[in-house]
C-alpha cells in the first residue's frame, strides 16, 4: 500500500483539477451545479413523499428526524432556485431519476452519500469559478451540503460527525460519476456538458475494515498491466494494488472515503483513471486516542 502526504496530493488535485476543468467555463460549472443540485432536489422530494412520519417511527426514528429532512429539502429548493434564476434560459431543466429507496433506512443512507458528493463537488468546483458572486454562492452551499451530511451521519445514523480534518474535494467528472446512476433521461434542450465517463465501479463491502480485503467490480479495456485501487480521504490518497480482482484496505481512513480504478499512483485524474468512482464507509465513535470516551447523543434526543 502507498499514501501520498497531504501538501502532494493537495497540489497533485490542484493541477488534476485545472487540467480536467480546462473545457469549463463558469456558465458550464453553473449548469453542472445545478444538474447535481436537482438530483438531490428530486430525491428528497421522492423520499419525504414515500415515507410518512409513521414509516419513520415505525422504522425507529423520532419524527424530528423526518421534520429535519424536511428542513433540508427546502434547502435543495433554494439551491436549485438560486441557480436557475442566474442561469434563466441557459438553466437544464430536471431530468427523470431512479433512486433505489426501499424503506427509511435506504432513503437516509443514499441521503448522506447525495450530501457528502454534493459538498465535494462545490469544494472542487469553487476554485475554478471566475465569477465572485457564483464562487462565494456555490462555497455557502457546499458549506450547508456538509453540514446536512454530518447531521445525517451524527444525530440519525449515531456515527462520526465528520470525515476528518479536510473535506474531499472532487472535478465535475468526478462527482457525476458517483451521481450519474440516479439519473435516467434528460430533455434534449439541455446543454451537453463536457463530462469525461467511466465503466461504473462497484467495490464490497461496503463497511471494509482496516487491512481487510475488498473485492473490485470492474470490466477492465485499459492496456496498463498493473492497476491500483485509490483512496481519497480529505487531502491524501493512497494507494493498494489490485491483484486478481482485490486489494487490501490501508489504515487510518475515517468517514465516507471515495475509490477509484488508476493505472498510476499519481493523483486520480483523466490521464490514469480507468473506473468512476465509488463510495465505501469506515465509521468511527467517539473514543479519543488516548481511550478517554466522549459523550455519545441518545437517539431520542
């Protein structure tokens, strides 16, 4: 296994990003927000249809948790406004969606996974946005998509409330491609964005433990005879090689961890990736290093 420090793949991101979001313009990175943006919009607008506050209760979640949900739709609303009043015409109308929401429990799982991207995919577009306006806009909403995340993760799932010290950033290529399975068709008066796609990675479990194994989905059409799993989490990547359809889990990765398929050990970027991306978790508690334990929030509270 092989990790890049922080400051590497802190400028390695930097240059990843300026050369994939070369073809990107601010009315292009706009279009691309609010394309994310609907599909978090429409999925909320589906889960809070779906589920009344019975099936939460009866699923064992308080009605505040339903009523917080709520609370963030209208957020989505905002966000989806916002964007389509600055773009007028040239805003992408929403397209059709197919979310495998099967009960609570799967609506606030993909919940947090759709708040998590959508805080990645600000945090990575912001620096390329010309526009002040926009950039601080599209900053505040990426703040709010974090926030979102880190309540589902603390006072609903009752696991970590953050990541760790950095947030991850992701390219527009990256983060519609761990969004790109929700979406079905879209009208053909919407703008053709100039995204880069990838065969769909699958990898499992999706809860690995440290030094563990993980098993790689993926149909493989690149030449290079050597593949790598990478990992980002925050500003690092790692590194694990794949052999025989799998690859060995690094340690120290908390929270929600994005994975991808590269030819290289060089940051993910369009020059080594061969896969989409993918999600895998490694919750954590509230134990300090030293074993001291912190206080823990009781579910009805």
């Amino acid at each position: 296994m092989f990790r890049k420090a922080i400051l590497l793949a802190l400028v390695g991101a930097v240059a990843t990003l300026g050369q994939s979001l070369s073809d990107w313009d601010d009315t292009s990175l706009s279009q691309y927000l609010l394309t994310i943006q609907q599909v978090e919009n429409a999925f909320l607008t589906q889960g809070l249809d779906q589920f009344a506050d019975s099936d939460f209760a009866d699923a064992g979640y308080p009605a505040w948790v339903r009523n917080r949900f709520t609370q963030i739709a209208a957020h989505e609303d905002a966000h989806v406004a916002e964007l389509t009043n600055t773009l007028g015409d040239a805003a992408p109308a929403p397209c059709t969606y197919n979310f495998p929401i099967t009960d609570v429990d799967s609506f606030i799982d993909i919940a947090q996974r759709i708040a998590t991207v959508e805080a990645s995919a600000g945090l990575g577009a912001v620096g390329f946005i010309n526009g002040t306006g926009l950039k601080i806009a599209t900053a505040a909403a990426a703040a709010t998509e974090s926030r979102q995340a880190s309540w589902i993760t603390s006072a609903v799932q009752k696991r970590q409330p953050w990541n760790g010290a950095w947030e991850t950033p992701l390219s527009p290529n990256e983060a519609y491609s761990l969004l790109t399975s929700y979406i079905g068709d879209c009208p053909d008066t919407n703008p053709d964005l100039p995204f880069k796609t990838w065969p769909a990675l699958t990898v499992y479990p999706g809860y690995p433990t440290a030094d563990g194994t993980v098993y790689v989905s993926l149909t493989l059409k690149a030449a290079a005879s050597t593949f790598y799993l990478a990992w980002l989490d925050g500003l690092t990547v790692r590194y694990s090689q794949i052999t025989s359809g799998q690859a060995t889990v690094p340690e120290g990765l908390d929270g929600t961890v994005y994975v991808a398929v590269v030819s290289s050990q060089d940051p993910p970027s369009t020059n080594n990736l061969v896969s989409g991306f993918a999600i895998v978790q490694f919750p954590f508690d509230s134990w300090t290093s030293e074993s001291i334990p912190l206080p823990k929030v009781a579910k009805d509270a």
